[in-house]
C-alpha cells in the first residue's frame, strides 16, 4: 500500500467518524422518564385523593405558579413574570369545572433555610395577592389533610 493511499483512507475514516459523532450529537436528547412525585409526595396524594373524592374536586399536581397567577402591572410585567416563571406548588384542588379553590404546599426540613423561606414568603405573598388560598401542610396525615378543605 503507497502512503498516499494510506493518508487518503485515514482522512477517510476520520471523516466517517465526524459524521457519525455529529449525527449523534444533533439526534441526542439526554432524558429519561421519571416519576411526578417523589415517594413522600406521593404518599401524601393517596391521602389526599381520599378526602378530595368526598368532595368531589380534583387534584392537579406540580402546576406552575404562572398558570395559576396572572401579573397585573403591564410596565414591569417581565419583572413579575420573572418572579414566578419557574416556581410550582404541590398540589392544585379544584372543582369539577376546574375552578382553583386552593393550593398545597407540602413543606419539609428543605424549607427551613434562609432560602427557601425567602421564596416561601414571596409565594405566601403572590398567591394572597391573588386572592387564591395558599395552604402547607408538614405532616402527612389525614386529620391534618382534612383540616385543608375547611
């Protein structure tokens, strides 16, 4: 075999090996399936479906807080939206027609830092601005859920 055949075959394989890595790349989607609730969240959605059935309502889990809030000032709409883009609450209960009637947060110890209680405030706060109640709850239990739909 003459080198030039050799350098001509190597280019080739370099750029067989480009393509194949590109192609890769472009159709690469690093995700996988996973559960929406974590195992506590979901224990506390088995009690809770139970007390919402006898009532009726429906439970809508992990909605975002900008599909529940609509910002009101137009001059620094941005700024507001910003505030609640990328926020969630736990659970949505709401009527047959889909109408909100509360939220839930299920709160645990990852609510006690500095943190998070700055963003539990400003959620505390958007929500009653809103005039849609804001409930928490810590322990997953069902006089405690019960108390929820007074």
């Amino acid at each position: 075999m003459n080198p030039l055949s050799y350098i001509l075959g190597s280019v080739l394989l370099l750029l067989l090996i480009l393509f194949f890595v590109l192609l890769h790349k472009r159709n690469y989607y690093p995700y996988a399936a996973k559960h929406l609730l974590t195992k506590r969240e979901y224990r506390f959605y088995l009690l809770l479906k139970e007390v919402a059935d006898e009532y009726h309502y429906i439970i809508c889990p992990k909605v975002g807080v900008k599909d529940l809030l609509a910002v009101t000032d137009k001059k620094q709409y941005m700024k507001y939206f910003h505030k609640i883009a990328q926020k969630h609450v736990d659970f949505v209960i709401c009527d047959k027609d889909l109408y909100v009637l509360f939220a839930i947060e299920l709160d645990d110890t990852t609510h006690e830092t500095k943190d998070a209680k700055r963003r539990d405030h400003l959620k505390n706060k958007a929500f009653a601005a809103a005039g849609i109640p804001l409930k928490r709850i810590t322990d997953i239990d069902k006089r405690q859920i019960r108390r929820l739909f007074r």
